[in-house]
C-alpha cells in the first residue's frame, strides 16, 4: 500500500514540476509602440513630432492614443531619459513610456491607471 501510495506522489509530484512555468497562454507582445498600444488595447495612434514635444525628448518614436489622452514613447533602454522616467513612473518597460495627459478632462480614473500599470510591468516582448 506504502509502494501505491508513494508511486501516486511522485506522479503528481513529477506533472507539477513539469507545468510549472509552463504558460503557453502568454501573450508575447510586438517591441514596438503599436505592439503595445495593441496589448493594451489602444487603436488609431497618431505620431507626435518629437521636435515640440517636451515629454518626448531624447525618444526615438512616439504616438498619442484616445484624442490625446494616453502617449506611449519608445526610448533607447540604456538612455539617460528613459532612467529619468524609470525614476518618476512605473508605466516603463523594455524602452517604452506610456503616460496619461493631465490636462485633459475626461483622464482615467486612479483605478484604471493601475490596472494599465500592472499591465505594462507584465509585458512580454518577442524575441527579436
């Protein structure tokens, strides 16, 4: 009974080892800004000029998303001006800045910048 018992916990014990960190469910996003804004389900982004716009200094693309509500920047990882936004949001991954517009009336709401936030830190980016 002893042999039953132990043989039953090595299988289970062997399935659980095999998948764990297995999620084939994953969604692996594009490295680009329509790659994210994609993910996190903003369409019709417009390109900004870099050149008038402050936010976007030292970025290499940008686009603004729902009539200017929502940007997302791509940097250079290793940048001093994607470390700078490092340091003052937590809406960076793997080169990319996505920031609300504060002017704006109709901005999210607490809520759903934390929900985009944990969102953006959970990204997943192809292999290039």
């Amino acid at each position: 009974m002893k042999r039953i018992i132990l043989i039953t916990l090595a299988i289970c014990l062997t399935f659980s080892f095999v998948s764990c960190g297995n999620d084939d469910d994953e969604q692996l996003v594009e490295r680009s800004i329509d790659g994210v804004a994609a993910y996190l389900g903003y369409t019709d982004g417009v390109d900004i000029d870099l050149s008038e716009d402050m936010d976007g200094t030292g970025a290499k693309a940008g686009k603004y998303f729902k009539d200017g509500k929502v940007y997302i920047y791509e940097f250079d990882p290793d940048s001093s001006t994607y470390k700078y936004w490092q340091s003052e949001t937590d809406t960076c991954v793997g080169g990319f800045v996505l920031l609300f517009d504060p002017d704006i009336d109709e901005e999210p709401n607490d809520y759903e910048i934390l929900e985009q936030t944990e969102r953006i830190q959970n990204i997943k980016f192809k292999p290039v």
